[in-house]
C-alpha cells in the first residue's frame, strides 16, 4: 500500500476539552454576582468570551476572577489591581505552575511563587521596607472551581 497525501493521517490529536463557566455558575463558585463579572467584562479588567448573549469564561479566567475577588476585599484599586494581576495575565516564561500571588498592597507590585518559603523570600523582602503585602492561595481557588 502506497501512502499518497489524500490518506488519512496516523495520528489526529485529541481536542482538549476546555471547561467554561458561565457567569451564574461561576459566580456561585467564586460568592460573587453575575453582574460584578458583567461589569469586569465591560470595563476590560476580566473578558469574557460571549456566545449571543451569554458570557462564558474558561477556568483559567475564573481563577482570575477568584484573584480580583480577594483584590477588591483587600481594598485594592483599580490601577493596583491591573498592576497584581500582570504577571497572571503576561505571556508564561515556563511551564512550572505558580501555587501564590504574593502583591505589594500599596503599588499591587506582584509575584508568582511557587512554592510557600519562594512566597514567604517575597514577602520578607516586601515587609522589610514595612509595606504590608497579600499571599493568594491560587491552588485555594482553583479547588472552588472544580
């Protein structure tokens, strides 16, 4: 049997199965309302996907829905904000996965961390210039979405 282009292909790869939210059932993951991600959505700060009128998000975006929840509790401003949640939303450097969010509370200054004592060397250098900073537990909210 000869192979020509017109034969099919030995290996197909499977489509990933992307999971999606949509905004009610995501906001009773995340104790939020609808319309708080309706707002993120019109201002920019989390956007959704939309299919007609329903907005669905991926879980990743509703990992950073459940990282401004904990933002906005904590007083930040919108600006401080964008500022923590850039190095989430920057392209990845590597494949290692961050477990914390470690934010400058006064400039949102942020950085992943891996591991707890990479999130604890963040905070030291943070609390040693006495600027009070958070640790987000991202694998916390990861296990509100699933």
């Amino acid at each position: 049997m000869s192979l020509h282009q017109d034969s099919e292909p030995f290996y197909r790869p499977v489509p990933q199965r992307v999971t999606r939210f949509g905004s009610a059932e995501l906001g009773k993951r995340l104790d939020i309302t609808a319309r708080q991600l309706q707002w993120w959505d019109e201002q920019g700060l989390l956007p959704a996907q939309h299919e007609g009128h329903k907005r669905l998000y991926t879980k990743r975006e509703g990992l950073l829905a459940g990282v401004i929840v904990k933002l906005r509790v904590a007083g930040l401003s919108r600006q401080r904000l964008k500022n923590a949640l850039r190095p989430m939303t920057s392209p990845p450097r590597g494949e290692s996965l961050a477990r914390y969010l470690v934010v400058n509370w006064r400039s949102g200054w942020s950085a992943l961390a891996a591991s707890e004592s990479q999130a604890l060397g963040s905070v030291s250098a943070l609390s040693g210039q006495g600027t009070p900073c958070l640790v987000i537990d991202l694998e916390q909210i990861e296990r509100r979405l699933q």
